[in-house]
C-alpha cells in the first residue's frame, strides 16, 4: 500500500472503507509472503528516487530520446545492482518492469545466455558465458526473418561450411531471408546467435545455431558483410524505445566453433553427429511462453487497477433525478465491463504458479532423462500462453473503453497496456499457430482415448462419458467439482466431435495436410477449449489449496473464482450448448449467477486492485492515482504537451493566418 500527502478523494476512500478483507494479506498471498513484498517495494523504492528513472515525460520523448533514455536507465540498473548486490534474475526483471523501460541486455540475459547454457558445449560455454554475464558483449537471438516467422524450416539464411578454412560462410540468399524484429539487433548489440540452414557438401542439415559478431569492439561500426539497422516504430510507446532491427549477411565467414554444438556437432571434415537431446528445446520455449502468462497478468493487474479507480472517481449522469451524479462504477454495465476483467487478473495470478510448478516438475525430470511430460508441459505452455495473452487483451481493451475520451489519451496508460499485451498474441508464436499445435497433441489423445489406453491423471476425463449438468438451481454452479466437470465435459464433447470428423475425411482418402486445413478453425475451437479448462481446473484447484487465508479473504477469492468460471460460461455459451452440456435455461440461470457475483464484488473492487500493489510510479496514469485526484493530474498533464510550449505556434503565421487575412468577410 502507499500512502499520499494530497488529500484523497472521497469517494475512494469511501470505497476502501466498504471492504470486508484486509487488501493487505491479499497483497502478501499474490506477492508470496510479506518478507517477499517488502523485497519488491525496496527495489521499486531505489528507481523511485533515482532521477534516472523519474516517468515524468515517459510518454513526449520521440524515438531517439526514448531509445538513449533505455540505455542510460539499463547503465544506471547495472550500477544499482552491484551497489545493493542484486544477482537474482527475476529481481532484474521486476526492476524492468518498475522502470517500464526494456533495458539493452535483456534480450542477452533472456534469449541469448539461455540459448546458449540449452545449446552449447561445456567449452562454448566457459569463453561465451563470462563475457555475456559480465556484459564485455551484448547480444541477441536471430531467428525471425522478413519472410518467416512461426515456420523455422522455412528460414533461409544459410551456413555454409567451409572444410578448406574450417568455417562457415554465413549469407542471405534473398531479401526474404533478411533477420527481422530481433530485439536490440538494430543499434546495441554486437554479437547475435542466429539461425541457418548448416549445408554441408551442399547437402542441408536443417536449422542450427551459430554465435556471429556483428559490430567491431572498439568502434560499435558493422564488420564487412553485416547490414543491420532499426526496423522503425512500432505500435507501443515502450516497445518503441528497443531497437527491434534487420541484419542481412553477405558471405560473413566465421570459425568452426562458433556453432553450437551441444546437441549436434560438426568434425572438422563436415561430419554431423547428433549428440544431445532436442527436445530440451521444447523446454526452452515454454519458459518463454510461461513467462508471457507472467506478463499477461502484470500488465492487466495495472490496467483494471487504472479502469477501477478511476470508474470510483468519475462520476456521469443520474441513476435517479433528484440525485447527485452517479459514480459510473455503480452503473451495471460498468461493472460488467470491468469485475470479469478483475476476476481474471486474479486468475492469472493463480493459474500463472501452477504453471510454473509444473515447469519446474518437468524441468527435474528432465534432468533425469525422463521427457515423458514434455508433450503436455509443451501444450499447456503454447495453450496458456495463448489463451491468456488474448483474454487479457480484450480485458485491457475494455478498461480503455470503460475510461471514455480520457482513457485514449496515451498518458492514462491504457492504450500502450493494450498495445503491448497484443504484441504478446504475436511474437514466440502466433496464437492460432500455437492453438494448432496444442491441437495435434489433442488429437493423439483423442486417438488414445479411443482405443481405450490409459491416459495421464490431468486427461482421464477425456476417456468418461460426457453427460449434460444435472444442476439447475444457481447455488449449485457455485460448487468448484460442477464448475470443473462443465468445462471438462465440453472440451471432451469438442474434441470427440472434431477428431472424428478428421479420422472419417483421412479414412475417406482425402490428403492428412488438406483434412487437417479444412478442419483447422474448428481444431483451434478445440485448443481455446482445452486451455480455458487448464486455466479454470488451475484455478479450482488454487482455491481448493488455499492456506494461511482469513475467512474474509478466502469468501471474496472465492467469488472472484466463481466470476471468473461462470463468466467464462456466459460468454462462450454456444460451445456449451452445441456440445449438450448445458441447456438454455441453465446458462440463463448461471448469467443470473453472474449478476449476483457482481453485485458481492461491488463493494470489494477497488481494496481488491489496490491489494496488487501497484504504485503510482509504476501505473504512471493519472487516471489511476491512488489518491483520486484525477482531473487535477489530467491538467498538469495536458500543460506537458509540445503544442504548449509557445502560446502562438509557427504554423499558425504560415497557414492559419493567411487564410483568416484572406477572408472578405469582416467580424
């Protein structure tokens, strides 16, 4: 919690006095522990008075500015981080996103240095891991390219070795080969680890990794044959200040041992032998896509903090005439707007520990040898990656319509949350493309299913008979085994119904690659299904676990849950419907449930965002100030703008006047 000098607004501390829970213990449940939070305000606490850090013109710096201010700010972390001796990563990673800035080693500490600990022998590792962590070279992962993205086999850079020097001669054969949107590859890093088709003897051995420098050590300048640069503005304010780039190669010869070699080596004489094991790289990827559910509750957390607070403050209309103006959080179709997308930031929150136990899990037994999760930890990861990346955009969405005209301004923070949450539908792959493959795994599960193999615990309930819910009274969509079985049952009916239509098209003759494209919107209906049932058994199952919870707490967690699940219903009721789950009358008696849910959370909303501990520093929107003061930031706000910095602009004596000055007509 925070406190304010500035009188607070009235109406929100009316709000926070209706709460029946201390947002206190919520804040140390979500946070892990009060010893854990303190920790986290300490570090926010070192950028909050570090003039480095100060948000004050956060959204009129231009490209340039914004770009040198990253570099500056990811020095000055550096220093703060050897002068308070911070060494953990995620730590470094909170502080990114107190600073709301993405410093120019990130993508060295998060892509390149993983890459190469997954990837590289114990040799490549001793000369190339030093370096990297100690920051002598900045690096980044080039993989994408102009012409393909999701598709890897299809990149065509290539490697070309050369037995003669015992090189490779790394090029871009087209325009479509040239590397694009690698993050700091336009202006900061010197060294990436990039992707290309190794041929050997004109013979291609498919993707591999080599380690190529870019820029001289001395002078920053590109080396002969490097052509790299920024790709130019993009959609988010933030995201702006990287220097996303391009790198086109032009016969760039680089020695043998700069390719990685801890799952396949290449001999001197052009030999290439498997000697690890690939699939460690599927665990590689879903650390990144477990990392974007992280991120998906970070910045939704901080847009309903902003919507909520402000929808307290702002008052518009009469709900009766002789009233005063009504605040619109009381209006229903606010609250329909905005408590689902609280409920959801809840659930992230909770679905987002389970994810990473379960990693975690895998990750042990990977060591061992034992990759027997790997398929299922690969489709939850891709599913939820998925799934809450693009429920959380169409969450932050709706806070900026539920603020009206001031929550297009881009200094309420809203519109960049959006933006930078639709990034995340995008990049370490596309949403559908991701639902495709977590497709395929169902599929396979469906198969064994079918022929009556025992499937893992988490499955089984795709083997059961799917029957409709026999509950029909509301209290009775409140118990969490009918919530999970509801989802469960549909996602089963789905599947089942999908999977047999694909079988009978491949039985029929038709071409596997054709049925499956003909069939793909309803396989991706299928994946969505299946991750939403995830995310809500994930759910259920958190709540079920709570411990060390006041009574209070846990009754509002629960009703948040409940939102959340049958909200979640509502919305996708058709599915539920076509699959014969549920009835018509059933989902009307649930929506009323929903009613009921929002009308218990009222009073809980805004105790509730300020348990995620969001500090004016970091939400750096005046509409969602702590104190309430809304319309005064505004104004100190607007006084900021570049169109203000002179009472009469030059335009005005090139363009407006001469056109007034030619008007006949005299006032």
């Amino acid at each position: 919690m925070q406190s304010s000098s500035i009188k607070v607004n009235p109406d929100l501390t009316r709000e926070r006095e209706k709460a029946s829970f201390d947002p206190t213990e919520l804040m140390y449940l979500l946070h892990g522990g009060q010893q854990k939070t303190e920790r986290k305000q300490f570090l926010e606490s070192l950028l909050v008075k570090d003039p480095v850090f100060d948000k004050e013109d956060a959204y009129i710096l231009n490209r340039k500015h914004g770009y040198e201010r990253a570099l500056q700010r990811g020095l000055r972390v550096l220093e703060l981080c050897k002068e308070h001796q911070i060494n953990d990563p995620d730590e470094i990673i909170l502080l990114q996103r107190f600073a709301g800035t993405i410093f120019p080693f990130h993508l060295s500490k998060v892509m390149f240095i993983p890459t190469l600990k997954g990837q590289g022998t114990e040799e490549q590792k001793a000369k190339w891991l030093p370096l990297a962590e100690s920051n002598q070279i900045i690096a980044t992962y080039a993989q994408t390219e102009l012409g393909h993205g999701t598709f890897i086999r299809g990149l065509e850079t290539t490697a070309t070795y050369d037995k003669n020097t015992q090189e490779f001669v790394i090029h871009s054969p087209s325009l479509s080969a040239c590397k694009w949107w690698p993050g700091m590859l336009g202006k900061s890093c010197n060294f990436a680890v990039t992707a290309a088709r190794l041929m050997v003897d004109e013979k291609d051995h498919g993707i591999q990794m080599f380690i190529v420098q870019l820029r001289d050590l001395d002078t920053h300048q590109p080396l002969p044959g490097i052509t790299v640069g920024d790709i130019g503005a993009k959609f988010s304010t933030l995201m702006n200040a990287s220097d996303n780039g391009f790198l086109k190669f032009d016969h760039v010869r680089i020695p043998l041992n700069q390719m990685l070699m801890g799952l396949a080596k290449l001999s001197p004489d052009g030999t290439l032998t498997k000697v690890g094991n690939s699939k460690l790289l599927y665990g590689s990827m879903s650390y990144v896509r477990a990392t974007i559910v992280t991120d998906s509750f970070w910045l939704l957390s901080q847009a309903i903090t902003i919507a909520m607070r402000y929808s307290v403050v702002r008052r518009q209309g009469q709900l009766k005439a002789d009233e005063s103006e009504t605040q619109i959080i009381d209006y229903k179709t606010q609250q329909y707007k905005l408590l689902p997308g609280l409920a959801m930031a809840y659930a992230t929150k909770f679905a987002l520990d389970h994810v990473w136990r379960f990693y975690e899990h895998c990750q042990r037994n990977f060591v061992a040898g034992d990759f027997s999760l790997l398929p299922e930890l690969h489709a939850i990861t891709s599913g939820l990656k998925a799934f809450t990346s693009s429920t959380a955009m169409r969450h932050a969405e709706t806070c900026r319509l539920a603020c009206g005209g001031h929550g297009y301004l881009l200094y309420s923070g809203l519109p960049d949350f959006y933006a930078l949450i639709n990034a995340s539908c995008t990049y370490e792959g596309d949403n559908d493309v991701l639902y495709l493959q977590v497709a395929r795994y169902l599929v396979k599960i469906a198969s064994q299913a079918q022929e009556g193999k025992t499937l893992p615990a988490p499955l089984k309930f795709f083997s059961r008979k799917c029957e409709q819910c026999p509950v029909m009274n509301g209290e009775g969509f409140l118990e969490p085994e009918v919530q999970r079985t509801i989802y469960q049952d549909r996602t089963a009916s789905e599947l089942r119904t999908v999977a047999g239509t694909l079988q009978r098209r491949i039985l029929s003759g038709m071409d596997p690659a054709g049925a499956w494209n003909d069939l793909s919107v309803d396989l991706v209906r299928c994946a969505k299904g299946y991750s939403n049932c995830v995310f809500v058994c994930y759910v259920l199952d958190s709540m079920k676990n709570l411990s060390g919870v006041s009574p209070s707490s846990r009754r509002v967690l629960k009703s948040l849950s409940d939102l959340f699940v049958l909200w979640g219903i509502t919305e996708n009721s058709g599915s539920f419907l076509e699959a014969g789950i549920l009835s018509c009358s059933q989902i009307q008696t649930i929506r009323q449930q929903v009613y009921a849910l929002m009308e218990k959370l009222r009073p809980e909303a805004v105790a509730l965002v300020d348990a995620f501990d969001h500090s004016d520093y970091v939400l750096n929107s005046p509409l969602g100030r702590f104190d309430g003061n809304v319309y005064e930031d505004l104004f100190r706000w607007a006084q900021r703008s570049e169109l203000n910095d002179k009472e009469v602009q030059p335009g005005y004596y090139k363009y407006l006047q001469p056109l007034m000055r030619g008007s006949k007509s005299k006032l």
